[in-house]
C-alpha cells in the first residue's frame, strides 16, 4: 500500500459541521476510521475527527469499483473523503456523505493494541501505555470535551470578575511551603526543584493586580500511589487583595455553580456519554459550611472515629465523611498545627483561617486568609521549623505596603474526576504521571 499525500486537498468542513443544510454539496472531511461494516453490496465508513463523527456510505455499481474497493479500512486509518451530502435520518448528524474519491493517508495494524471498537474498555495502564490513540475514543472526547470546557469557564467567570492571569515560575530556587517533597533538577551548575506551588507569586502578585488567577503545573514528589494523587498536577490558582477567607468561599462557591451550569449547557451529550447527567448536578449555594471540630464530633458520633484534635482526618475517615456527605461542603478552622506558615491564625490561636473544599470523600481546593504582616509571617516561618533566610526574597514584597489578602487553590484533575464519574485520577489527564509512570 502506498499512503497518499494530501496535495490540494483541504478540509472543507468538521463532521458536526455536515447537517442537512449542506445536502448536496460537495465537502472534504479528514479524520480516523472509527468503525468499517462490509454488508457486501453495501459498505459503511464511520469518520471521527474531533468534533463528532460522520457515515460515509459506499454502495456496489453507485461508486466506482475502484473506490469500494479503496474502501476496505481498519479501525484508526487515518483518511480524507471528498463527497456529496445527502439526507438519511438514521445516520450520525442526519446526512451520510456519498463518496467520489477517498485518500488513505496512513493505516493501522490489523490489531490494534487497545479496543477502538467501542464495545469494551480496555485496561487503563495499557489505555496509558497507548495514549494518542487511546486519546480518540469516544470516552476520552467526552472527558477531555468537558475539561476544556472547565478550563475555558474557570477563565470566563474570573474575566467577568477582573481578574487578571498571571503566569510564575515552575523552576525554583528552593522549597515553596516547606511540607511536600520537591523533585530537584539541574539548573546549569546549581540544584534547583520543580514547584510545588504558585503559593508564593501569586500572594506577591496580588499585590500588584489585587485579583489574580494561574492555572498551571506545579509538581509534587510524593509516592502516593492512589486513585487520587499524581506527581504533576494542573492548579487553579487564586488570590484575592482586600479580602478575607469568607470572600473567597463565597467566590469559589459561585465558580463551582457557574462551571457545572456552563458544562450542563455546553456539554451535555459529553455528561449524557459518561453517565453523569443526572450526577452532575447543579450545588445548592451557599455550601454548607462545617468547622474542622463538628467534623471531628461527627466522625465520633456517626461512626464511632476517634480523632485526636489537631491530626489531619484520615482516608477512612474522609471515606466515612463522604458517605454522610455526598456532595459539596466546605471544612473550615483547621489547626493552625496542620496548616503552612502563610495561613493567617484565627483569634484563638489554635484554630486558622483556613479551609477545604470537599466533594464527598475528595479534597479539591485548599486556601484561606494569609499572613500579610512581615514579622508575623517570619515567626511562623520559624515555628514551622523552616528558615527564614530561604524565604528573604519573598518576605522582601512584605515590606512595601502587601495588602491582606487570601486565596485557594484547586485541583483540576481531581474536579475532572468526579464530574466525569471516573474512578482513577489518570483518566482525567492526558500524559499522567506518577512514581511509576514517565512515559509517555
Ligand atoms: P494543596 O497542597 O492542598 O494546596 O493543593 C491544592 C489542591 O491540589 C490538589 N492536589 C492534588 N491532586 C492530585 N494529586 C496530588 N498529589 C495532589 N496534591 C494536591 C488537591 C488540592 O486541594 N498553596 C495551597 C493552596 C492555597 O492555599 O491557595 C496548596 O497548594 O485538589
């Protein structure tokens, strides 16, 4: 088989852009075979390309020996078709194309390594393992569809909102927040790391543009190996100027309802594919609101969890928690012992200004007030037990007028995960990676 080159032909069209309307003209679609029937006199070709998928119909002694006989493809041959569009209710869209000429760019195995089909999942390492190709399935377009749209929404509602995105380094000099491992590179002769966090610029940076927001990669070095942690994460970042946490709830509150009725609008045959029109559902505002203590005193209550004040809430803890608290719900006042050095402390100093965003079992955001006061963030530098010299560049934007501020950052992939109803984090990623996996 030779592959053919594309020459002059270009795509006229997306296959969702071919309705009833073109009936009759002459369009040329680019795009991967999907599926191949071969009813002998009759032969079907369904071309996906990333904006759906279109029926190209090849019928005996109606087309050219020729091309019926050009028309025998495998699953994932990459093609263009020129044809005419003609009317036919039962196919994707309404209109079938009828082909006068098919160019058959480049062409599969016989067996692809992974089901294209359809009609199984295959393994999610051997998804990974292949995931361009992996990437086309009818899945993945519903998944990837809706992240695009979250991303493309979290921008509109903060626009709308003046905020202005900034971008900060992912190369730094040493330890963001101190806690997280940090991945160390080269950088020329001197050790250097991979950020953990957009923490520090963006509090610097909201006091310069009062609002800021990033959503970007920060890198987080530790061997979890769940369902719900990976080593490079995609945050949306915020911080707000002349606020406290109670502002940011009440933002973060409004951007989940504004993103789920954007993606339930925009969306929802991607929601209807993956089975989650009905779970994907529209939050009632304002979100509950529960301080770490009630949390405690519920676990014990409902089930007999004994917590010691001041430790972090386990993962069966967090199981039992979504269980009784199937939905969103913020968890407020941590202990100042578990939260960084740049949360502000609440009036009783055991408590802070601080909190989680909880979907059910799955943490999504964390934030708060911060520390704006020099001296006050020195001190709780130290009483983390991290050195202040290390932070001097930063403390230096503390001397010239930072105004108070607060913030949260929030995990996309996690969010992903759960509007789409998947159960391992990867999924909601293009290129995961985790201790065990660099590649691709
Ligand atoms: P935190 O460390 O809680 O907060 O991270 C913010 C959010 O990022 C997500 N996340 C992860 N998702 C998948 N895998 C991981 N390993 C992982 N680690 C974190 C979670 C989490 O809620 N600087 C603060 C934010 C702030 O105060 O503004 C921070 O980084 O959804």
């Amino acid at each position: 088989m030779t592959f053919e080159e594309i020459g002059e032909w270009r795509k006229t069209h997306y296959t969702n852009e071919i309705t009833p309307k073109l009936v009759d003209r002459e369009v040329i679609l680019g795009g991967w075979v999907r599926n191949f029937r071969d009813l002998g006199g009759m032969r079907f070709i369904i071309l996906q390309d990333k904006m759906g998928e279109r029926q190209i119909t090849l019928k005996k002694g109606e087309v050219s020996d020729n091309l019926f006989e050009k028309s025998r493809t495998g699953y994932q041959y990459c093609i263009m078709v020129k044809g005419r569009v003609k009317a036919f209710k039962a196919a994707p869209g309404g209109v079938e194309i009828i082909p006068s000429e098919i160019k058959i760019l480049n062409q599969t195995p016989e067996k692809l390594p992974i089901d294209m089909s359809g009609e199984t999942i295959s393994e999610l390492d051997l998804r990974l393992n292949h995931r361009a190709l992996d990437l086309r399935s009818k899945r993945n377009e519903a998944i990837f569809k809706i992240r695009a749209q979250l991303l493309k929404g979290i921008r509109n509602f903060l626009f709308e909102r003046d905020f202005t995105e900034i971008t900060t380094p992912k190369i730094i000099g040493s330890a963001t927040e101190g806690g997280t491992e940090l991945f160390p590179i080269m950088y020329f002769d001197k050790e250097a790391f991979l950020t953990q966090s957009a923490q520090l610029y963006k509090e610097q940076l909201s006091g310069v543009y009062e609002r800021v927001f990033e959503i970007s990669p920060c890198f987080r070095a530790e061997k979890s190996r769940t369902k719900r942690h990976i080593c490079e994460i995609f945050v949306l970042d915020v911080e707000i100027a002349f606020s406290d946490m109670h502002d940011v709830l009440k933002l973060l509150e409004e951007l989940v309802y504004y993103i789920i009725n954007d993606i339930r609008e925009k969306q929802m045959p991607a929601l209807k594919f993956l089975n989650m029109e009905k779970k994907t559902i529209l939050p009632e505002i304002p979100l509950e609101r529960y301080k770490y203590d009630e949390i405690i005193e519920l676990l014990k209550s409902k089930f007999n969890i004994d917590m010691e004040w001041g430790e972090d809430i386990s993962t069966e803890a967090y199981r039992k928690l979504g269980e009784e608290l199937p939905y969103y719900y913020y968890i407020t006042h941590w202990p100042m012992s578990i939260k960084p050095f740049y949360i502000m402390p609440s009036k009783d100093g055991r408590y802070s200004e601080s909190f989680d965003l909880q979907m059910g079992m799955l943490e999504l955001t964390s934030g708060g007030t911060r520390v704006h006061d020099k001296q006050m963030l020195i001190d709780a530098i130290e009483s983390k037990g991290l050195n202040p010299k290390s932070f001097e560049s930063h403390l230096n934007a503390f001397d010239y007028g930072m105004p108070p501020h607060a913030g949260f950052g929030l995990g996309v992939a996690r969010w992903i995960t759960f509007l789409c109803g998947l159960d391992d984090i990867r999924e909601a990623v293009m290129y995961p990676r985790t201790p065990d996996r660099l590649i691709p």
